[in-house]
C-alpha cells in the first residue's frame, strides 16, 4: 500500500466524517442514516495523516519547504474550518447580538514573535525566508476572532493542520537537540518555548484534547524504524483518546483499522506528479470552504 493510497483513503474517511458533523443529527440532522454511524469511519483520517506527516519529514529533501506549505495550508484552512465547524455558526441568531465582532488577544502578539525568532535563530540559522514568514502568521492568527454579519469567520478552535505544524515543530526541536550543536541555555530557550506553544495552542486546535494529536506525531516518530510499534502506537492512542478520555469505546476500536492499515505500507509513493503531491493540500480548505458556505447557507434560510 503506497503513500498515495493510505493518504487517499484518509480523504475518503475525512470527507465522510466532516459531512456527517455538519449535516447529521449533531448539525443539521439532514441525513437519512445514524450519522453517529457514519463518523467512525472518519477516525481513520487522522492516524494515517500523521503517519504520512512524520513519513513524509522522513524522506523529504527540503525540510524547510515541507514546513511552509504546512503553515501556508492551515492559514487557508482557518476561515473556511471556522465557518464549517465552530459551533455558534450552527446556532439560530440570538435578539440583541451584535453582526460584528472583532476580539484580539495580544498575548499572540508576544509569542508570535517569540516562535519566529526561535525558528529563525535555530532552524534558519539567522537567515530570513517565507517559511519564517508563514510560522509567524500562523502564531499570529489564533489572536484574532472575527464575527461578520453574525457569521464567526475566525473562531477560537484551530484547524488539524494547526496540530500538524506545531508537530513538524516538535520534530525540528528533537531534530536539533540530536544535532548537539547548540549551548546549554540555547537548549533550555528551544524546550520551554516549544513547550509554551504545545500549552498554549495545542489545546484549541483540532485533535488537542491533552495534546494528544502532538503526542502521536511524537509517538510515530520515535518509533519510525519499526513498523509494528507505530502500529501499536496508534493503536494505543486511539484508546486512551477515545476510550479513557472521551468515553467512546467504538471510536477507539476505529482507530484499530488505521494502526492495521500501515502495517500494509510498502514505502512506496505511489501515483507521484504534481497533483498528487499537491492533493491534501488543495482537498483539505476547499472542502471545507464547500461544506461552510453550506452550513451559513442553511442557518439563514
């Protein structure tokens, strides 16, 4: 089973899991079948997706590129992930509530800077490039909330890919510390600060219930030599997320498909051209931009 392969099931599973939220009994409860049903398929997105992540910063050539088109991708992601999911844009339009609303939390402000001079100091090694660029918008824009004409167009919940950079940041963190090229309080500075980001943004991004989202990409990647134990990790994962966190026995046995699935991963890419490369990319804002327009559509009607 190639790259190409696990990635297009987990847009299949995603796909399918998004419009059961949206448009089941927990949203709209427009659908003719159990959309509780339907929704364990989608438990299968997210373990593949970061076992794809950690693969992918595996094997890739430009680490750096690799990270940018991530920041750049969650930043298209967050307006339509807002309109599609935050919970008040499926709510009727309460008397009295004001058509816009704009909140800003200037504490990103401060940590913004300070993820970009971190990633700039110790990743770019005190060069400037669009990568540091895109991660610095992406520390940035969890500070602003945005209502438009009573629609919540930036909301206080953080799309998947939030989850993924801020992964792909851990692994450049342990990726440095291994290089043992640094002073002791530089390593100190590079642990609190990604510490600090995992605190402060995991939490409210998709699949942060206790970091856990963070805490698989991490799990995935110390276990990357051995296949079997990345399967066991997924699988471990999914109960103690879904059973001892969350309470739902069934979504935790889901998540045995995806730890089974890998096992059947030949190392292979797979159909490889620039539109299978750019495919998760392009699937993953439009879909959802699709799906949110969709759901405004329906509360104003």
């Amino acid at each position: 089973m190639s790259t190409f392969v696990l990635k297009l099931i987990a847009l299949i599973a995603m796909l399918i899991d998004h419009v059961a939220y949206v448009f089941g009994w927990e949203g709209w409860d427009l659908l003719l079948v159990n959309s509780s049903t339907i929704r364990y398929i989608g438990r299968l997105s997210f373990p593949i997706f970061a076992f794809c992540i950690v693969n992918g910063w595996k094997y890739t050539q430009n680490k750096e590129r690799y990270f940018s088109n991530l920041c750049i991708c969650a930043l298209l992601s967050q307006i339509p992930f807002s309109m599609a999911f935050y919970m008040p844009n499926r709510m009727a339009i309460q008397s009295g509530s004001q058509p816009i609303t704009f909140i800003f939390n200037p504490i990103c402000i401060v940590l913004a800077l300070v993820c970009g001079v971190t990633y700039w100091y110790f990743v770019l090694r005190r060069k400037t490039s669009k990568s540091l660029v895109a991660f610095i918008a992406v520390c940035l824009l969890p500070a602003v909330y945005l209502k438009i004409n009573y629609v919540w167009i930036l909301s206080d919940s953080l799309n998947v890919l939030y989850t993924f950079v801020f992964g792909i940041a851990g692994l450049f963190v342990i990726d440095s510390i291994k290089s043992k090229s640094f002073r002791w309080w530089e390593y100190i500075w590079l642990i609190s600060v990604f510490i600090l980001v995992a605190v402060v943004y995991c939490p409210i991004a998709d699949y942060g219930n206790y970091m856990m989202g963070l805490l698989l990409i991490m799990a995935l990647y110390a276990t990357q030599k051995w296949r079997v134990l990345q399967s066991m990790s997924i699988a471990i994962w999914g109960c103690i997320l879904y059973g001892f966190i969350i309470g739902n026995w069934y979504n935790a046995l889901a998540t045995l498909a995806p730890a089974v699935l890998i096992l059947f991963y030949n190392q292979k890419p797979g159909l490889k051209n620039k539109f299978s490369k750019q495919l998760f990319y392009v699937f993953y804002p439009v879909h959802l931009m699709i799906i949110g327009l969709a759901n405004i559509y329906l509360r104003f009607i």
